[in-house]
C-alpha cells in the first residue's frame, strides 16, 4: 500500500518512519517547511511534494496538524458555533481546515468533522485556547450586555 503524508514534524514523522519500517511505501511527503519535508522524505526513500500530490499518489493519506491548530480550531468552534470540544476532537477539525488548505479536500467539498467530549476535560488546554474566563454577576442583564459588547460570532 502507497502511503501519503502530510505534515513531517514530530508525529508525522515519528509515524512515517514505523510505517515504512513496518514494509508501507511512502509515496511522497508534503510540509509547511521543505527542509524538514526533505530531510524526511530521504530518510523514507521518497519525495518531497505538494499536499494535492501527496493525496493523488497514495492509496492513504496521513495528515498530522500542530499543536497550535488544534488549539485555534477549539477556538474557532467556540467562535462560531459555541461548541467547545476536547483538544483531541478539534485536530479532526485541524486536519480538515489543512486538507483543503493543501487542496486534498476542494473548498466547495462537502466534509462532516465530528466533534466530541468536552475542552474541560483539559482545563490547562481550555484555558490556552479559549483565555480566561469572564466572570458575570448571576443575572441575565448582565450576560445579555456582555453578548452585546463581544458577540459569540455564530453564523459567520
């Protein structure tokens, strides 16, 4: 099976190399950063190439997204939609927006990111996603001129 991956950083490629020890083919790895994407891609006996590329020549496609797009992807949910999701379900989130960053996934595609649990589970990570929390006075006046001054964002 041709492997296609997308993102060489520590996971990716820490992935990467066990799957081609494991016999997998590496069909061309892709990388914000050529060099890491190179220096990969010669240790796997493979290539460098685009996102699209990496995606074409591949029977499966691993795409590993940064710590800190997990984060902004807690974020945007939170922005958006008022949902806030643990970080592990906001790298699904993460790993979409890249995908059709490096056009794997068309922009007018129709994609379903499930997002699970809760961003508290990890309060540490909640609070480097989201910053501090608002403190309200109990009463709905005050929550609805709080609304007021910062909107959550839905629908844009």
């Amino acid at each position: 099976m041709k492997i296609g991956l997308i993102g060489a950083g520590r996971a990716g490629g820490a992935l990467a190399l066990a799957l081609r020890a494991a016999g997998y083919r590496i069909a061309g790895v892709a990388d914000r950063d050529p060099g890491r994407a190179r220096r990969l891609a010669e240790r796997l006996g493979s290539s460098v190439c685009t996102g699209g590329e990496a995606a074409s020549r591949a029977e499966l496609v691993f795409l590993a997204v940064p710590d800190e797009a997990i984060l902004e992807a807690q974020r945007e949910t939170g922005r958006r939609a008022g949902l806030f999701g643990e970080p592990a379900a906001a790298a699904a989130l993460a790993g979409l927006k890249q995908a059709v960053t490096e056009g794997v996934v068309g922009r007018r595609s129709s994609a379903l990111a499930v997002l699970t649990g809760s961003g508290l589970k990890d309060v540490r990570a909640a609070l480097r996603a989201g910053g501090s929390p608002v403190d309200l006075p109990p009463e709905d006046e005050a929550l609805d001129e709080h609304l007021r001054e910062r909107p959550l964002g839905w629908g844009r």
